[in-house]
C-alpha cells in the first residue's frame, strides 16, 4: 500500500472551506482506511445505559437490552431513581402541555386596555317600491380606530406625569410601553396614521423628558429602530401601508442630523429615505440635505480612510451638469426681473418671477437626487473599509443600492467596493498590487471587471488566501450581481486572454455548485479547443464526496459524475476530426460507445433490500445510479486498477449517502476485481478485502450469503474467475459470521480448491 499523505491532502475532505483544492491525490490510502473500519466491525460497542428516568427509559434499546438488566450504579451499590419503590409509573407517561410562566404577562397597569366594542347590529332588508336606483357614495373610510391611539396617549400622559427620581426608571417604563406598542403595530392593531400618532406623540414625550434628563437622548436610536420594526411588520401584512404624515418623517431626520453616524443611524436613514413619498420629499427638501451634507462633511475630514477612489461617476455627472445648466438659467431670470422692476414692469417681473421658483424648485430635486448618490456611494466606501464591518453587515449595506436599473452599481463600482472590504478584514496580501493588476487586466472594459478581479486575486494571493477570498466572492456575488455574470464574463475573457486550469478549478471548487463547476471546465476544453478532462477524475470524486457529506439529499447527478470520470482522452487531436464539430456533439459520439450495452435486463432483475414503494422519482434514480454504474464498468479507456477505483469510490458514495445500492449491484462489481485478481497485480488482498467489508458493513450477511451464491453461479458458469489467496479465507472468518453464514466461507473454501 502507499504511503499515508500528508495532512494537507486529508484535510481537504474534513469539510473545511479555506482548504486549497491543490491537494489532489489519487492514492489507495482511502481503501486502506475503509479497510481498517472493516476490520473493527466485529468489536462490539458497549453501551451505557441511562439512569435518568425518561420517556423512553422503559423501551428496549436496539432489540439488544432491556432496563430491567443491572447497570453500572446498581452494581456499585446505590440504586437509581426508577428503581426505587415510590418511583412514578413512567410507563404510561403521556405528553403534558408545559404549564403557564409565572411573569409571562406584564402587570395590569401597563397593559393597554382596550373597550369592548358594541356588537354590530343584524343588517335588516327594507322593501322599497321598484324603480331606478340612486346611486350612494361610498362610505367614508375610518383612518384608524381613536379607541386604540387613546389609550396609548392615556399610558405615556401617566408615565409624563409621574416624577421619576432618576433617568432609568423612566428609561425601563418608556421602553416597556414602546415594545408593547410595537409589538400591536406589527400585527395590524393600527392603521397608517393611528401609527404615525402614536410614534410622534413617543416622540414629542420623550423630548420632554429629555430636558429634565439630558442622558436620555440616547433613547431616540431605540424608539427609532423600534418603530421601523413596527412599521415593516405591518408592511408584511399590508403591501399598502405607510405612514402619511410628514411631520413623522421630519421628526426622524431631525434627531438623524444630530446622532452619531454608524452602521444603525445608516440603516434608519436608508429606512427613512425607502418610505417618504414624493410629495414628503419636497416638503422635507432641506432637511434631508443637511443630513446628507453631514455624511459628505464626514467623508471630507476623514483622514483615517483616504482620499475617494476613483469610480465611474455616471449618472452624478449628468445631474451636476443639468444642475448647473438650470442654475444659470435662474440667474439670468434674476437679472432680468432687475431690469424689469427699475424700468416698472410690475406684471413681467412677477411672470420671471413664478418660473424662476418653477426652476429652482427642479434645481433643489437634481441636487437632492445627486445628493443622494453620492452619499450611498462615499458612505458604503467608509464602511467597507472599517474592520468591524463583517460580510454579513456588508450584504446588509448593499441593499443601499438597486439590484438593477439606473441607480444600481456598475460592475466596476461593485468589485471597487470588494476590493475595500477585504482589505479590511486583512485577506489580501497587498491590496495596492492586487489594485493595479485588476486595472491592467481590465483596461477601460466594464464589462470584464469581475473576472478580472478574480484572475488579480489569483495572481496576488497564496493558494490558501484564494481560496478564502473565492469563496466570500461567491457569497457576494450571490447576493447582488450573480453567478451567472462571473461565468459569462470569464468566458468572453477566455477568448483575449489565456485562463489557467488550477484557476478554474480553485474557482469551481469553492463554488460548491456542481453545475458552475461543469461550465467552468466547459471554458477550459473550449479555450484549448479540444475535449479533455483536464482535472482528473480524483477532482469529480472529492468534489462529490464533499457534496454528498455537506447535504443529506445532494443534487448532483451521478451520470454526470460517470462521464467525467470515464472520459479520459489523450492531449493528441482525433484521427478524422470534423469541421464543425462542437464539444457538446465530441462528448456525445465518445458516450454512444460506452453506453452501446442495455441495461433493461439488470433493470428487470434488481432487488431492493428495503421495501420502498416504487415511485417514479424513486425507480428514475435507480436508473440513472445503474446507468452511471454500467459506464464505469463498460469504459475501455480505463486500465482494470483505474475502473475497480472509480467503481469503489463511486460505490461507497451510492452506498452511504444515496441507499439505493442491492447486493446484486455490488455482484456485478466483481467482474473488474476478479480481472485485476487474475493478472496478479499488488494490492489486490487489500482490494478484495475492502470489498468484502463493504459487502458486509452496508447490507449485512445476508447479502454476503447472495453475492456467494452469485459468485457459484458464475463459476459453474464458466465463468473467468481470479484466484482467491488463503489469507483472504483467514480475514474474511475474522467478521464473526453466524452459523447462516457459514455458506459464504464454503463458497471460498470451493474455489480455491477448483484453482489448486
């Protein structure tokens, strides 16, 4: 057998995401491992019994021992709990509700009582005389129900009128108040305005309370952050909620221009600037420029950062220069109007007058409009640069920007914004260099930015570090941008520029998406123009082990699987190559050989070893599982060492993970084994001894008793059948089979005395 790898290799399949998929191996060391578990089978595991009595305390454990055995603290000397002779009958134990907390409900005062509303009268049917019906208006729509909004005012005018000694106290009754009332507003117990109300009366209160105690400016962040989670609540069950009052909006920019900028008060402003209406803008023009001025004030003087990258300024220079262009307009609109009031113009003047406010009134729109682009952009850059900042928070920022449209971030914008975050949290080896080469590869070309800060990224950072950056990059792009445009741009820059395959295959590995992984090779045989499986089939088994053990139901096709696996072709060109000939139609005219043989007949004859109802998913899988099984046997490209590996990979992994393997299945493996026991190749003993554990440890002795009796059959057959060395009979009696299952050694015994 060969040497064990080095931990770097056997970490790769420890479930590890940082791991380089560099350690690739093709070695017999996972035969010998499964081997080694083959021959611990027989150890029997003891097993502890619990004292603690339980719901299931009185059951039998496996079919192997029953509670009434003695157990570990009997034999000591002390009994346990159920043994005792006034121990509770936990045989008929049922299931109880729990009971009730004794400080689940708040005290009585501070509830928000509601009155009983009267009982809607039975509506009663009056017969009028016939004729032409008159037409009533609708009824007037009641905004919301005072009932409700009074009794939460009545609450915060008794917190207002009780003298708190100090800030806490009425800080611990002003947030209890404000949760409950959040707590209603997010299930509906409001309509639009009663919230507005209710929120700016919790604001007009706590200001007052604020003059009496300063700390208590503190709260706003709190009653703020509270209410969005109210409103967004009653947004979930009414698409058509909002908050028309715009003094409510006023009130949160107010305390917006007077917080501390961070991550929270950013969140609350792009909450505010989601939910004002147009008109509401307009009213609140000015103030919400002063709170963008001040986040413009704050990317200026900070010289912690940096000065602003350079970016594509887009759609903010075509604003700056409308807005320019109209301001001009409205000085030469000034100028006349002074020339119209000193020749006495009263009625022209007032004419300039009424456009000059019609155009300042569009200039104030573009620069609030820009205004607003410009923060978006210069602040993420701020927080994308903090070290505090995590990937998860980042995603959160992104939201800031449209996932499409106008005000969405160029592709160039979006890995800029990439580029400072990991050099934030430390995961580039030089930023600066990984900068300058991603501005090389991608020139003055948009449309190849995300793949060309992959390739920088590859070229810039250790093997390890790529793989930890690929792998936050596909988080990223997941979440705004898409996979889909990596794979697209990547392939329009395999065209121009010559892609590596350990970067593909770094790239498909971390995408954990065995799909993307399939057209990324797919870009490699088509920039070498030539089928070839560039990544060994070694790549395709650690890819689909580590797809199997991460998902209990794994999406992964094993055909798919085979074909890769199987596909092995020289780097020399065909003999009679075609003119048009895609990769598509060179993989299928290579599949039509190997596939020539049926498979209805195994079809036919299979036997599952549970009895599962055969639905139509159920017998799909069985047919795509036998399809890939009958490729690996049947591909002549493959020596026999290279198929009896593939087909006991690929077996383990349908046995573990898929369980729809049957004795027969694993029957008609034996043909590859007896051919490489035949010719006598090293390691063999070791092989056959594998596949008798595996035999063994999935499907029990039964089945060992069915492949025995297979494996007669095809001797009296005729068949070509390998010696089976003494040492093998020796281990194989070393799994502790039953008297049933002394068959199986006959079997054993028979032919090694048919090949003496």
């Amino acid at each position: 057998m060969p040497p064990r790898p080095t931990i770097q290799c056997c970490r790769a399949l420890q479930g590890r995401n940082d791991v380089s998929v560099d350690a690739v191996w093709v070695t017999d060391d996972v035969l010998s491992r499964a081997f080694r578990r083959y021959l611990d089978v027989s150890v029997t595991k003891r097993r502890a019994v619990s004292s603690a009595p339980g719901p299931m305390y009185h059951r039998k454990r496996f079919g192997r021992r029953q509670m009434t055995e003695l157990n570990a603290m009997q034999s000591i000397g002390s009994l346990p709990v159920w043994a005792l002779s006034n121990a509770p009958d936990m045989t008929n134990w049922r299931w109880q509700p729990p009971k009730p907390d004794l400080w689940s409900s708040p005290p009585p005062k501070a509830t928000i009582r509601r009155t009983l509303e009267p009982p809607t009268p039975l509506e009663t049917t009056v017969i009028r005389p016939a004729g032409r019906e008159v037409e009533r208006p609708p009824p007037l729509r009641v905004d919301f129900n005072p009932q409700f909004v009074m009794s939460f005012m009545k609450e915060l005018k008794e917190l207002h009128i009780n003298s708190f000694s100090t800030a806490d106290e009425y800080r611990a009754e002003f947030i209890g108040l404000v949760c409950r009332a959040t707590k209603i507003v997010s299930r509906g117990g409001f309509t639009s305005s009663g919230v507005g109300e209710i929120y700016f009366a919790a604001f007009e209160h706590l200001e007052t309370a604020r003059r009496v105690h300063p700390e208590l400016q503190t709260l706003f962040p709190y009653l703020m952050s509270s209410a969005a989670r109210g409103i967004m609540g009653a947004k979930s069950l009414d698409g058509n909620f909002f908050v028309p009052t715009a003094r409510f909006w006023e009130k949160w920019l107010e305390q917006l221009r007077d917080c501390e900028v961070n991550i929270a008060n950013t969140k609350l402003l792009m909450f505010v600037m989601d939910n004002l209406r147009p008109r509401q803008v307009r009213r609140s023009s000015n103030l919400l420029l002063s709170v963008l001025y001040r986040y413009f004030d704050l990317w200026s003087t900070s010289d912690l950062h940096g000065e602003p990258e350079v970016w594509h300024h887009g759609e903010i220079s075509r604003l700056s220069s409308s807005a320019s262009l109209w301001s001009g307009r409205i000085d030469k609109l000034f100028k006349a109007m002074e020339s119209d009031l000193a020749d006495g113009q009263v009625q022209r003047a007032r004419s300039h007058m009424r456009l000059a406010e019609k155009l300042l009134a569009r200039v104030q729109r573009i620069a609030l409009k820009q205004a607003h682009l410009i923060m978006r952009y210069n602040w993420l850059q701020i927080l994308a640069r903090l070290p505090n900042v995590q990937t998860d928070e980042f995603k959160q920022l992104l939201c800031m920007f449209a996932p499409n449209g106008h005000a969405a971030l160029s592709y160039m914008e979006l890995c800029d914004l990439f580029l400072l975050h990991w050099s934030s949290q430390g995961m580039l080896t030089d930023p600066d260099w990984t900068r300058s080469i991603w501005n090389n590869i991608r020139g003055k070309d948009d449309h190849f930015a995300i793949a060309a800060l992959a390739l920088a990224v590859n070229k810039t950072n250790t093997p390890k570090q790529c793989t930890a950056i690929f792998w936050n990059l596909w988080s990223l792009l997941r979440f705004r941008g898409g996979p889909k445009k990596l794979l697209r741009q990547l392939s329009l820059l395999s065209d121009s520029r010559t892609v590596s395959s350990a970067f593909l295959q770094r790239l498909a590995w971390t995408s954990n998406d065995h799909r993307v992984a399939l057209l990324l090779h797919f870009i490699l045989c088509k920039q070498e123009g030539r089928v070839r499986n560039f990544w060994w089939p070694a790549f395709w088994d650690k890819f689909a082990a580590k797809q199997t053990t991460r998902w209990k139901y794994p999406q992964i096709d094993p055909i798919l699987l085979a074909r890769k696996m199987t596909i092995q072709i020289s780097g020399k060109q065909p003999l009679n190559p075609l003119a048009n000939q895609t990769v598509e139609s060179s993989y299928e005219q290579q599949l039509m050989e190997v596939e020539s043989e049926s498979v209805e007949r195994q079809l036919d004859s299979y036997e599952p070893v549970a009895c599962v109802p055969k639905t139509k998913a159920w017998v799909r899988q069985v047919k795509r599982i036998q399809w890939s099984l009958k490729l690996l046997l049947h591909a002549r490209q493959l020596t026999d060492r290279q198929a009896l590996h593939y087909v006991t990979a690929f077996t383990g992994i349908l046995a573990n993970k898929q369980g729809h393997l049957s004795a027969r299945d694993l029957a008609t493996l034996t043909s590859v084994i007896m051919r490489t026991l035949d010719q006598g190749k090293t390691g063999s003993v070791e092989r056959l001894r594998w596949y008798l554990g595996i035999i063994y440890t999935h499907l029990g002795e039964q089945s060992c008793i069915r492949v025995g009796v297979i494996l007669k059959r095809r001797r009296e057959a005729n068949w070509q059948v390998g010696e089976l060395p003494k040492v093998i009979i020796t281990q194989t009696r070393t799994l502790g089979l039953s008297a049933e299952g002394e068959g199986f050694l006959t079997i054993l015994e028979e032919f090694e005395k048919t090949r003496s």
